[in-house]
C-alpha cells in the first residue's frame, strides 16, 4: 500500500507501534500484484510516471516486433519515441526510475501485429545474443534504450514460431537472473507457447484471458473461466500465474471484467491457487483512464475472510443516527461501496463501526474502533452508523488497535 498519509501528531508510542501492525496487515501481498503493458499508446505517459502511481510491480514494455531470420531488430514504441533516430536512449532514464521502486521492468518480445518468426535453433541463439547485448547485462554500442539494464523479457508471442523453447533456453544461458515471462491465450495448452512453457524456466505466466469467447469470463460462463484457470495453476506449479485482463471495455473484443465483478466473484476464486500471482492489465493507457488498478488494490481489503474468535460473538450490524466522538479511518474515499466497508470492518477485530464517506452514492468508508463512542442524535451533524451487534456481552481482545488517527488509502 504505498500512497498513505498518516497524521501522527500527539500519538502515543504504544499506539504508534499498533498502528504500524495494521499498516503491515493492510500492506499488498505478493499474492496481489499487477503487471502493466506500457508502450503502445503515446498519450498513455511516460514509463516514470506509470512507475510514479505505485499501483504496479511490473511495467512490461512493448513491443520488439521484429526479430529473427536474419532480420534487424526493431522495437515500436507508438510515438514515444523513435528508435531509427537512437531517441529512445532515454527511456533508459525512466527504466532506473522504476527500477528503484522496486518494480521489474521487462521487454516484451512478439506482439499481434508484428514481423518476427525464428528459423532454426541457431536463429533462436543469435536473437538471445542481440537481446542480451542489447537490452539485458551485456555490452553493445547500440542499445535502443540506452544504457539500462532490463530485468527480462516477456514473450508475447501471437503467431507460429518455432524454436521459441530455444529462444528461452539460450537467454538463461547467459545469466540464471534475468527474469523470463510469458503471455498465452487462455485456451489451454497455448499454441505459440504450450512447448516453450514446458521447459520449466518461465517465472511469470501472465495468461491473457481476453479476447477468447471460449474461456474468457462472464456470468454465463463462469465454470469453464475456473475450469480453465485451474488447468493453468496446476500444469505450471512453479511459476507465478497472473490473471490478464483488459484495464477498460475497449480494450478488447471480450473478456472485460466489470470491477464489482472482479472483486465479488472473479478474484476470490483464482487467489485460492497457491501460484497465483496477481493480475496483468493490458494496457496503461487504458488503466490510467479507467482507474481499473485501484479496484484490484482494494480487492484485499473487500474479500471476506473466515469468521475469527474475536467475531464469535457477532450477529451482523444495526443502523444508528448520530456520529462518532472522534474520526475514525478513512479507506478508498469515493472508490467502493457500502458492502466493501461492511467486510473491511468484520475482518478486522477492533473495528466497531462504519459509516460511508460519500452519503450522496454511498461510497468510501469511514471506520472505527473500539474506544470511539457512538453519540445518538438527529440534526445537521449525524449520520447513519453501522454497529457490529453481538449476541451477548461483548468483549474486544486485548491489543487491538484502537483507530484514533486519521489514514488516507488513495491513489
């Protein structure tokens, strides 16, 4: 969870100390991280201000188009920049600025509409070189993107070409380090990458679960969406499966996933696979216009959890009309609904309360815990409070955070 803001003013130390667990306890997961395509629309923005949101954990940039059969590599950038003029040099810049973020930078290789085909094992071997001098740890006097060095390369590979397996051999050959992924067609095997994917050296598998009717998901085929992604999970047990999506309706020609669905139906069932690694946008630009990200950030925080002891006692919640005598936390304002408050509140044992930031939509959250005291009035200050009911005398474990400061979760 990286964009918080935190008034800190006057608290005490024991109470800084809990604060600081629950901040632990809402921090992201490697099991909820987001992989971005970034490269093909200009006024999408550059690489360091798609790295400066801190929503993604891999920027993959796209695409080198052309490749192979004794071809000069190309790489198409749409518009950022122009590689035939050596002024791509400078996204170097920009990939560093990721890079110390922590966020892995890879370079997609492949893409839909593109000139690339490998004719022999020797062919495959010659390509790695070039990718290795020019983009990865080796040295070469024309690196389209300068100086930086990429943390690996993604295999988008949407056409009939063989010796991709080779292709994926020889560049771990240089270094067991760089990063290998990959990005099939949800339709299981694949038929560019099932061979290469049985070689075991892939370490991200981000299976693109758009623009293919016969897996994509939606209401009337949930089943075969599970079904699917199981066969996935359980044929690749060593690597990280990502879920692919479109970031918007436009993206693609199907399997856009609404963001209620996505969090109610979609993400619950594909975190239940041990492998399963978070979710792949395509693309930036479409995520920067529909905020899609976001609704996976919180997607955590809306997922019920099992019923804990300290909820035992429990039996839903009653609406009351008054407030509160101090603010509580404040989550995702104006991003989620009434019903994400409701599951942020059970899933955490000091939560008390909750009341909806925005009353005009219902939208946001404003959460609070145990020594927060409820005052019943009617007029300009109240509000209607939700309050967890417990079925006999209640009794809050010791040591959980009381939520007397005032936290900002916004993009």
């Amino acid at each position: 969870m990286k964009n918080v803001s935190v008034k800190l003013s006057k608290m005490p130390r024991i109470l800084l100390l809990l604060f600081l667990i629950l901040l632990l306890q809402l921090e992201h997961s490697e099991a909820d991280d987001i992989a971005i395509y970034w490269g093909q629309d200009y006024f999408e923005g550059s690489l360091t201000e798609a790295c400066a949101t801190g929503k993604y954990n891999y920027v993959i940039i796209a695409f080198l188009c052309t490749f192979g059969n004794g071809q000069t590599p190309q790489i198409n950038l749409s518009g950022h920049c122009n590689t035939s003029t050596n002024g791509c040099t400078e996204i170097g810049t920009d990939i560093r600025n990721c890079q110390k973020q922590r966020i892995k930078v890879m370079l997609s290789i492949g893409g839909e509409i593109a000139n690339y085909s490998l004719t022999s094992s020797d062919d495959a071997k010659n390509v790695s070189d070039y990718l290795w001098d020019n983009f990865l740890g080796g040295s070469s006097s024309s690196r389209p993107l300068g100086d930086a060095i990429l943390d690996g390369i993604d295999f988008d590979i949407m056409k009939h070409t063989p010796y991709v397996d080779d292709l994926a051999r020889y560049l771990k050959s240089h270094n067991q380090t760089v990063y290998l992924s990959a990005a099939p067609q949800c339709l299981f095997p694949d038929a560019q990458l099932g061979t290469a994917l049985t070689t075991g050296l892939f370490d991200y598998v981000w299976v693109q679960f758009y623009n293919n009717p016969a897996c994509d998901y939606t209401q009337g085929n949930f089943n075969d969406f599970v079904y699917t992604w199981k066969q996935w999970t359980k044929s690749l047990k060593g690597e990280k499966i990502f879920l692919g999506l479109p970031a918007d309706s436009a993206s693609a020609t199907s399997g856009y996933v609404p963001a209620d669905a996505l969090i109610s139906t979609i993400l619950p069932a594909v975190k239940a696979s041990p492998n399963y690694g978070g979710v792949m946008l395509w693309s930036r630009f479409s995520d920067r216009n529909s905020g899609y990200s976001t609704y996976i950030q919180i997607s955590s925080l809306c997922t019920e959890q099992s019923l804990t002891r300290c909820r035992s006692r429990d039996n839903g919640f009653e609406e009351r009309l008054g407030y509160m005598s101090t603010a509580g936390i404040e989550v995702y304002d104006e991003s989620i609904g009434t019903h994400c408050c409701q599951i942020i509140c059970r899933n955490n044992c000091s939560c008390v309360a909750y009341a909806p930031t925005n009353h005009i939509n219902n939208t946001g959250c404003q959460i609070w815990g145990e020594g927060m005291k409820f005052i019943g009035a009617s007029g300009e200050k109240s509000q209607p409070i939700y309050h967890i009911k417990h079925k006999g005398v209640s009794r809050f474990p010791k040591g959980c955070f009381s939520f007397n400061s005032f936290i900002s979760l916004r993009e």
